[in-house]
C-alpha cells in the first residue's frame, strides 16, 4: 500500500457548472451570430477560458481585433458570474459529499485541479473551500488541459507520485490530460464520451465504497 492522492475537477465533477458556461457562451455565440448547441458545448468543457473563445470563433470563422477579444471574453465572465452568484451546497453533485468524507476519514490527501480561475469563489459559494489540502486553479497554471500541468502541480503539492494519483474528469480535455500525467484516470459521465478513461462511472453514486477502499489498498 502507497500514499494515494485524489484529485478532482471541478465544474462537471463536484458542481454542475457546466450548464451556467454553456449559457454565458451561447450568449457570446448569438452575439457574433455563431450557431452553438449542448454538442458543440461538450467541446469546450475542461477548456480553459480564451482557448473556448478561440474555438468559437473557429467554428464560426470569425476573426476579432485583440480588443474586441478580450472586451468579449470579459462580457462572457461577467454573465457566468451573475449565473453563479447564487450558488448553494444544494448544487453539489450527489454523493459528493460521501466521497469526500469517505476519504477524509481514511486520511487519504485530496486535491481539486481545475482549469476555472473562478474555482474558490464556487469552493465557497458551496461550503468546500477548506476540504481540499491544496488547490490547483486556472490561476495557478500556465498550460491548459489536454496539458497535465494543473494535475502535476496538484500531485507535487500533495506530495505524492503521479502514478499514485487519482484524477476524477468529466471531459475529454481533463482524461487526456491525467494519462498524459500517468495517474489513474476515472471519468464522470458518459462512457461513450469519455472512452479513454480507466474507468467511467455516471456520477458518484454508482461508484461504491468498495471501490475506493480498493484504490487505497492497491
Ligand atoms: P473560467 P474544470 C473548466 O473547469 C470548465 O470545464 C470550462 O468549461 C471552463 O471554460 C474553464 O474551467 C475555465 O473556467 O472561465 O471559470 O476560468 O472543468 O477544469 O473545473
Ligand atoms: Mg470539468
């Protein structure tokens, strides 16, 4: 048995943000007369903020002044927060909760990485600020998902090896990045989306107790 270290994205895995970015994005996308749908929206997830803007306007084949960039990936931050001004704990995704204490209680150190530089106003908004021994933000890194940047330095903090981590993900951007990193890659959502991971389960509550008191033995 070797120290484990249990990192976890944020939107999609412990919060269901990902329907508030969705909005605050389609909204830019009407303004610039870009279509954009939930599928389109899927592409984005884990995907830090001005490489989404960029790909929008990929899609789009729009091309903005770097003014007009920034001034709208400003206008896109101002709306998510209005969205998520009222968080409460009641949007922490189920059997979250569980999980959490389940390993606090085993003393396993638990980290969160996300691409979001709004991670600890949403931490707080819920009540988990001070859960995790150390969090890795969009603030923090410098390369983003599919990069393992955010879960090395995650795992560094923790004090622990790569391949002794564990990364809970629910995009395609975030799985790519764990294995890159060699720690055990667990998705969050649908299986046939998240192919890549070592294992995939559709939210916390069909992951049994079991199966991380074998994650901790191993
Ligand atoms: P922000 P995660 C990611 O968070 C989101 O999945 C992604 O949709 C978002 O663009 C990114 O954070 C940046 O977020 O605009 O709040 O800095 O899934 O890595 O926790
Ligand atoms: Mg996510």
């Amino acid at each position: 048995m070797s120290r484990k270290g249990f990192i976890f994205d944020l939107d999609g895995v412990i919060v269901d943000t990902a329907r508030y970015h969705y909005q605050a994005w389609r909204k830019l996308a009407d303004t610039l007369g870009i279509s954009f749908n939930e599928t389109d929206n899927e592409h984005l997830k884990g995907v830090s903020r001005v490489r989404s803007l960029e790909k929008i306007l990929d899609w789009g084949n729009v091309s903005l002044t770097q003014e007009r960039f920034d001034e709208l990936l400003n206008k896109k931050n101002n709306d998510y927060l209005s969205y998520i001004a009222n968080m409460d704990e009641e949007e922490i995704l189920p059997d979250v909760p569980r999980v959490l204490s389940y390993l606090k209680q085993n003393k396993q150190p638990i980290a969160l990485g996300s691409a979001s530089k709004n991670a600890k106003t949403i931490l707080k908004e819920v009540g988990l600020l001070n859960v995790f021994d150390t969090i890795v933000d969009g603030t923090n890194v410098t390369k983003a998902k599919p990069n393992p940047e955010v879960f090395l330095i995650a795992a560094r903090q923790l004090n622990v090896r790569p391949e002794d981590c564990i990364v809970f993900e629910d995009a395609v951007a975030g799985i790519k990045a764990a294995n890159t990193a060699g720690m055990t890659s667990i998705g969050i959502g649908d299986p046939s989306v998240l192919s890549e991971a070592m294992y995939v389960f559709k939210d916390f509550t069909e992951i049994p107790t079991e199966f991380f008191a074998k994650l901790i033995s191993e």
